[in-house]
C-alpha cells in the first residue's frame, strides 16, 4: 500500500479515455435497462391501479345491489361527465331521480358507462355492469353481473 | 491483508453489485405484482362465501317451500271438511226449524253455545266460522313451527374449502294477524377457507285466505217458516221514515205514513211500484176512523203495509178494492166486499161476511205459528170466488182447519182462477185434491209465496258462509346481506 501511494506514475491519456469510454458504454447500458424497466414499471403500475379501480367499482355497486332496494345508476359526475353514480330510487318510478347520486367511482379516473343507464330493482332484476375504466394510458373493460338472492313466489 | 490489498477483481465485484441491484429491482416489481394477485384472491374468497351462503338460503328455502305447499294442501282440507261440516250442521238446525222442532243438542261448540238458540242461528254460524278459522290458523302456526324446528342447524359442503351452514336461531316464527303473514327467520353462514359471510334471510308466507262473497256457499232457507211469515209484513228495506207531505216527494223507499187521504197520496206519487207505504190504522188513514167505508179505494198500484194495534183490522166496506198491495200484519175481517180487482192481500186470517169475488187479484192467508190463522166465508153464509186470473194462496201450517171453512168448496174456483196450499199434505180432511192448473199443493215456501205475487224481495237469500278454494300461497323471501 505504502509503495502504491507513493508511486508517482499516473495512468497515460489512453488508458484514461478507454476507461472512460468503457465506463460510459457500461452506464448507457444500465441506464437503458432501467428506464426501459421503469417505462414498463409505471405502465404495469397504472394497469394494476385501473384494475383495482374497476374491482372497487364492482365492489362498490355489489354492496348498493346487495341492500336489496331499488337504485338508479347512470353516468355523470364532475369534471367532464367521466364518473359512474348511483342514487336510491323509487321502485315505482323508472324514472331519474334529481337527487341523492353519489360518486361510484373514484376522482382521476375516466370511466364511461356502456350498459344501459336505469332503475335496478334487484330483488327482481340482475343488472349486467359494462363499464371502461381509463387511467392515463392504461384501459381496463369491466362486463359482470350484479346479483343477489331474488324474492321467490 | 494481502487479499484486501490486491488490486484484481473490480469486475467480478462489479458485476455482483449488478446483479444484486437487478435483483432487487425486480423483486420490487415482483412483489407489487403477487400483492395485486392476493387482493384478488381476497375479493374472489370474499366472493365464493357469498354465494355460498347464498346457495344455502336457498336451499333451506326450498326446503320450507315444499313444506308448505304439503302444508297448504293439509290446511286446505282442514277447512274444506270443517266449513263442509259446518253447512250440514247448519242444515240440520234450518231443517229442525221448519219443522219447529227442538234444535239439535251437541253440535255447537263451546265457544258458539252462547249464539246457539232458534234465534240466533245466522250469528251462531258466523261464530262457528270464526272458530274454524281460529283453528285453521292454530293448525298452520303449529305446523310452521315444526317444520321450523325440524331444520336443525346442518352443514353441507359444496367443495373441500367451500360449505354454508344453517345457524341455530333463537326467533321462532312471528305471525301477523292483520296481515296474515308468518315470518320465518333464516340464517345461513357461507364459508371458503377463513373467509365468512352470514346472510340474514325471511321467509314471509302469507297464509291462503277465504275466496270472496261471490263464491262463498249460501245455506238457503235458514230462515224458518215463523221468520219467513214475519218479515213478509215488514217492508223490505224498512226505515222509520214518515212520509214528505208532497207525495211527488216521495219517489222510492219506504215511510210512514200519517195523514188522512191515503188514496190521494198514493195516486199522486210519481211511480207508486217504487214506495211502501205504512200505516198503523188503514181506515183512518183512507178517510173515516170510526166507520172505516173504504169503498172504491183504489191504490194506483201502491203497497201498503198495515199493523192494527191490536192484531185486527175489522173494515165496514171495502166494496171494489182496486189496484193495491195490502199486507196486514194481523186478522183481516171484511163486513161488506163484493168484488176485488187487481189486488194482492196479504194477512195472517181472513174473514167475510159478504160474499166476494176476486178478479186478477191475490188472496194470502198466511196465519201464525201457533196455527191460529183461518180463512172463514161460510161461517156467515157467504161464499168466495176466486174468478179471473186469481189466486187464493193457503199457509196450511199457519191456520186452524177446523176455524175455517171449507177448502174441498167447489164453487171457491171459477174461470182459471187457482187455489195454492202450502205444504203438501198426508192427511187430506177439509183440503180438496190436487187438480192440475187449478188445486196446487208446493212444497217450497218461498216459491210458494213468490207464486201469490208476494213481495220477497225482503227476504235474506240465505246466510252466507266463507269456502274455502284453491289459492296460490304468496311466499316472498327478504334477504340481508348485512354490510
């Protein structure tokens, strides 16, 4: 070590720039794999996120079906009219009601309805859910089915 | 010392931090993918404990379903054979009436003996309906019950992770009685691996009621024959009214009336079919209280009821008597009649002492239940004929024979005129043969009444009693699926 640090002789301009040049070749590599790796990181990120957005929508609407009563559900919501409501309704009445929608899904997410905007009675009715979740880039298509028990006679 | 110190290796050392920081780069993403993986196994877990507890309700719903339906079919029988029971009960008491007869013993129950009298047959059977009823309800509550309690708490497993389990309940069955509702409480617990949902269930059985008026049964003739006679002289519809002074008032219904001019008020209604008049004195309510002449009276076709206060109504003249219903609750004595013409009379005895001869007219003699009535003309040498298109209609159960004269006359009968006796007779002394289209003998009483032109409209149909028909059975379940 002593006879290391007290070697006056340092490395030549050559071996200077092929290092550098191997040292650069090295990180352009590692840089290329990692910003690939995060590209695709972010992208899977935003997939899982639309998924777990469309399961909570899912989740959401199963738990007002399962309650039994009757509840309109349409497209709405605030900015740009990307959100999914739901608001109790009369069983008697096919119609809108003007009050008491609530948000279904959550802010920042696209969703658009594709299924058909109406009054659900579930105790007599299943309801077919088809809605598009978009999240930045990512998409996720949701088609189930809400279903509870339904009265018999 | 010297390893340390030795410059050889970078790379190999280089490259393990390399593959070391690829590593755990890449388990980072690994472990956000396989928790995106676990919720949705959650979510699915979540999901199959539902619909196993789902599937659970229903098949312990169908279970009861089909209890009930056999249920229902008992309760149905239950009912049919009770009321069924019931009617010829009833029958039995209606017949014994007619023949006024002691009322049978030991088929009222103990409930209903309070309503059990000849008096009070109607509300007698009403009351042995309620008690059927009662019991009908007593049988399906205890039934339900132990249909209920028959489904002990069981397990059933669908798969090796998947079961649903009915849970013990501490609510037995509600029944509402307004409603005639059972609510059966159920809960069916779903399980997959540790994940548990309880659904609350009610089964609401609505319990099959009667069917409507128009199909219930109607015991006819539940009134007896004493009843029958008495409502006769009781204007159907009776109120206690007393007549408008305008008779042009006076367009329907029933009233008393209390003025002087009868014959005037009745001419001057505006449809004198439509109204029944009642007096309690005829002759004073014609024109004269003391002599009583109502010659000539002609009563536009108008009913009039009479009720001599003491079971009486003796009449001077009543000479060309037209166009009248007259029903008078008592003994009619008639001095001097010599012709009627388009009449119907109604009362419990007759009497002349002229002789009379009726045209298109009704002569009914209804008596009493003591068999007091009569129907007397020779007693004062004159005689009756019954002419043109009359009738002369005898309640043989209601009058003394032997106090009237004699029906076997056959000069009574003239043109086509009819002599109609009620009942039939074994014993034929003092009645005359049948003789077709002329000497009738009926057995039926209200036919017999509505054969004279009697007014029967006030007579109850009969007493109705609920049937019981084939109902579906309203069976609803309400499901909880908790929060």
């Amino acid at each position: 070590m002593r006879n290391y640090l007290k070697n006056n002789q340092g490395i030549t301009l050559v071996e200077l720039i092929a290092a550098l040049a191997l040292v650069s070749m090295v990180a352009i590599l590692i840089m290329t794999t990692l910003g690939i790796g995060f590209k695709h990181s972010i992208a899977e990120a935003n997939k899982t996120s639309t998924q777990q957005e469309a399961n909570l929508i899912v989740s959401k609407l199963l738990n007002e079906h399962r309650k039994g009563e009757c509840y309109f559900i349409k497209q709405g919501g605030s900015p740009n009219n990307l959100k999914i409501m739901a608001a109790p309704s009369l069983c008697t009445s096919p119609s809108e009601p003007t009050t008491g929608f609530k948000d279904i899904s959550s802010s920042g997410y696209n969703v658009t309805l594709t299924s058909a905007s109406k009054m659900i009675n579930p105790i007599k009715e299943d309801y077919t859910l088809v809605a598009e979740v978009s999240y930045k880039k990512a998409k996720y298509q949701i088609n189930t089915k809400l279903t509870r028990y339904k009265t018999t006679n | 010392m010297k390893y340390v110190n030795n410059h050889k290796g970078y790379a190999l050392l280089l490259v393990l931090l390399l593959v070391v920081f690829f590593v755990g780069l890449s388990a980072v993403f690994v472990a956000a993918s396989f928790n995106n993986a676990q919720q949705e196994r959650t979510v699915d877990v979540r999901n199959q404990s539902v619909v196993a507890a789902e599937m659970g309700i229903r098949y312990n719903i169908n279970n009861l379903l089909n209890e009930i339906k056999i249920l229902n079919q008992d309760y149905k029988n239950f009912m049919n054979t009770s009321l069924n029971t019931l009617v010829d009960k009833a029958t039995a008491v209606t017949t014994a009436k007619d023949n006024n007869l002691p009322l049978p013993t030991g088929i009222s129950t103990a409930a209903c003996n309070v309503f059990y009298s000849s008096t009070h047959i109607n509300a007698w059977i009403d009351c042995e309906t309620k008690e059927i009823e009662k019991a009908g309800l007593d049988m399906y509550i205890s039934e339900v019950n132990r249909v209920y309690t028959d489904l002990a708490p069981q397990e059933n497993r669908i798969d090796s992770k998947t079961k649903y389990e009915l849970m013990p309940l501490a609510i037995n069955p509600v029944f509402n009685e307004v409603s005639r509702q059972i609510e059966i409480p159920l809960a069916v617990q779903g399980k997959q691996n540790t994940s548990a949902k309880t659904l609350n269930a009610t089964l609401i059985v609505t319990i099959p009621d009667h069917t409507s008026e128009s199909n219930d049964i109607v015991i006819k003739t539940i009134l007896s024959e004493k009843e029958t006679v008495d409502r006769i002289f009781i204007p159907p519809n009776d109120n206690t009214s007393i007549c408008p002074a305008e008779a042009s008032a006076m367009t329907s219904g029933v009233c008393k009336y209390t003025g002087t001019s009868l014959e005037s008020y009745l001419a001057s209604l505006p449809d004198p079919s439509k109204v029944s008049i009642k007096v309690d004195d005829l002759c004073y309510a014609v024109e004269d209280k003391t002599k009583c002449n109502l010659n000539s009276l002609d009563g536009s076709g108008g009913t009039v009821y009479i009720k001599p206060s003491n079971q009486t109504l003796n009449v001077d003249n009543l000479n060309n008597l037209q166009d009248i219903s007259m029903y008078v609750d008592g003994d009619l004595i008639i001095k001097n009649s010599n012709s009627a013409d388009n009449n119907t009379i109604v009362s419990r005895s007759y009497s002349f002492h002229v002789s009379m001869n009726l045209t298109n007219s009704n002569l009914v003699v209804l008596g009493n239940v003591n068999k007091t009535g009569y129907i007397d003309w020779k007693s004062t040498g004159q005689s009756v004929t019954v002419s043109t298109n009359s009738k002369m209609c005898i309640n043989l159960n209601g009058i003394n024979l032997a106090n009237s004269s004699d029906l076997t006359d056959p000069s009574i009968l003239s043109n086509n005129g009819k002599l109609i006796l009620y009942p039939g007779r074994i014993d034929m002394v003092k009645l005359p043969a049948a003789v077709e289209g002329k000497i009738i003998y009926m057995n039926d009483f209200v036919a017999f009444l509505n054969e004279c032109n009697v007014n029967t409209s006030g007579l109850p149909e009969g007493h109705s009693m609920k049937q019981f028909i084939d109902s579906t059975t309203e069976i609803e379940a309400k499901v909880d699926y908790g929060k």
